[in-house]
C-alpha cells in the first residue's frame, strides 16, 4: 500500500492550531557566544528576532574578526544588530563618544543603546541621535538606573518625561531596565514581582511598539507575556531562551495556554478536524 505523503510544516500546524502569526517583538542578547553558535542561532531563529543585542562590552574585547562575523550572520539572515548600552556611558565618561559611535558604524552594528544606567551626564538626546545618524545608525534610550533599585511612582513619572525627550529627538526605542536578576530593579521588587500597574504607565505613554521590557529571566518573561499578551516587545532575553518565550508568546506553554489572552483559538476549518472527526 502507498503510504500518503505527509504534510511536514510546522507553520500550516500553527496556523491549524489558531496561532496567530506575528511580528518579531523579542530583542534577544549574544553574551559572548562564538561566531558559529551565533550563526547557528541565527539559522535557527531569524524569524523570530526584531534586532539582535551584542551585549554589554563583550564585542569589544573579542577579536574584531570575530564580532564581524557574527554580525555579518545576523545580517545574512536579515537580522540587525544592536550595541548594549555599557560602553555607550563609558565613552561618554571618558570624553569619546564620537569614536564609539565611528567603531560601531564600522564594524557593522545598525543601532546603538544610549543610557544613563551607570552613569551621569547631560548629553541632548538631540545631539547624540544626530551624531549617531551621520554614521548611519539608529538610537534606542534605556530608561531605568541599574543600581536605583525598583522603580517608585515619582521614578517612574520621571522617567516618562525622560523618555518623551529621547523619542521626540528621534530614538527608535525605549528599554526598561530590569539588568541581569529582575530583582530589586526597575519594574521588578525584591521577590523578582513585577509591579504591573507601572508597566502599564510605559505602555500608555509609548505604545507597544516604542517600549521594550528587560526580560532576563523565565519568571520575568512569562510575568510580562501574562500581563500583556503577545504584543509586548521582549529583550535581554538570552538567544538559547529565545525559543522558550517564543513558544509562551505563542500559548504553546503549558502555563500560557491557560491565559485566555495567549490560548490560540482553533480556526474551526477542516485543518483542525481530529482523526476521529473524519
């Protein structure tokens, strides 16, 4: 007997399933993976990455030979690349921004992170987004300091007016803090529990598209996909967590797929008929 030929795509699964079909909202980060990790990552997950974060100074102190390949992966793969925003305050500090940015713009990067996380200085946003531009590269502003602890209603309000400013001279986007824990910074209290009626100030103020949450952690990610649903932009997600998210925003986890703002609703055509229905 012929045995019938199967249909092996998993996107006409999903769509059978009732998964909607969505825009990459995930930023994940590279925190020193080697050339062909990265690449394979890229292979694997391009679809699902809205940019991808080169993070903190570990490009730097890489061989050059190295970080140029990965970003040349990413852009194969029609993927761009973003700086952190740790060596951004540095140069800044030491009088040098506009050699940053020039390295940058030369070793491939599309977007810088600009910040105030660490650091103190009165730079215009204007004035950095015009610098960064000449070079060709687009400017996203990270709201929250990283050692200021969890944010408190007045942080927070401050930080609105903060961002206003960064946008209107032309950032693309704006990042909440949450560093490496989720813990005792930014939107997250000491438990790592996320205060959603702050987050819910960001998204008022900014919308969805302008506003990327610092989600380093599973507890982080999911509580953040739970309060929001699949149009949250997600970054500082580690690229071997990316799928995870992914599968959460998406309502294919167990735990999402009992938030009816995830479940995927079945289309209710003959694709999703069961065995016993034919």
């Amino acid at each position: 007997m012929e045995v019938p030929r199967l249909d092996a795509s998993t996107e006409a699964f999903l769509a059978a399933l009732g998964v909607p079909q969505l825009p990459p909202r995930t930023e994940p980060f590279d925190p020193g993976y080697d050339p062909v990790t990265f690449a394979a990552h890229m292979e694997q997950s391009a679809h699902l990455i809205e940019i991808c974060k080169l993070s903190m100074a570990t490009w730097m102190v890489a061989g050059t030979e190295a970080t140029t390949k990965k970003i040349q992966a990413a852009h194969a793969q029609k993927v761009p690349c973003v700086t952190g925003g740790g060596p951004f305050e540095i140069a800044v500090a030491n009088g040098i921004l506009d050699r940053y940015l020039e390295l940058c713009a030369g070793v491939g990067f599309d977007r810088i992170e600009a910040g105030r996380g660490f650091t103190d200085h009165d730079l215009e946003p204007a004035d950095v987004v015009a610098r960064a531009t000449r070079l060709g590269l687009d400017v996203q502003f990270e709201l929250g300091s990283k050692h200021g602890g969890a944010f408190s209603e007045d942080v927070t309000a401050s930080l609105v007016d903060e961002g206003s400013r960064w946008l209107e001279a032309g950032a693309v986007q704006l990042v909440i803090e949450a560093r490496e824990s989720a813990q005792g910074v930014g939107l997250f209290d000491a438990n790592g529990t996320l205060d959603s009626t702050l987050a819910e100030r960001f998204v008022d103020a900014f919308g969805f598209e302008r506003v990327v949450f610092e989600a380093p952690t599973k507890p982080s990610q999911f509580a953040l996909l739970d309060q929001f649903g699949p149009e949250v932009h997600l970054c500082n997600v580690r690229l071997e967590e990316l799928l995870r998210v992914e599968i959460y925003r998406r309502g294919l986890h167990s735990d999402a797929f009992a938030n009816p703002i995830l479940r995927p609703e079945p289309r209710g055509d003959e694709r999703t008929a069961t065995v016993g229905d034919r």
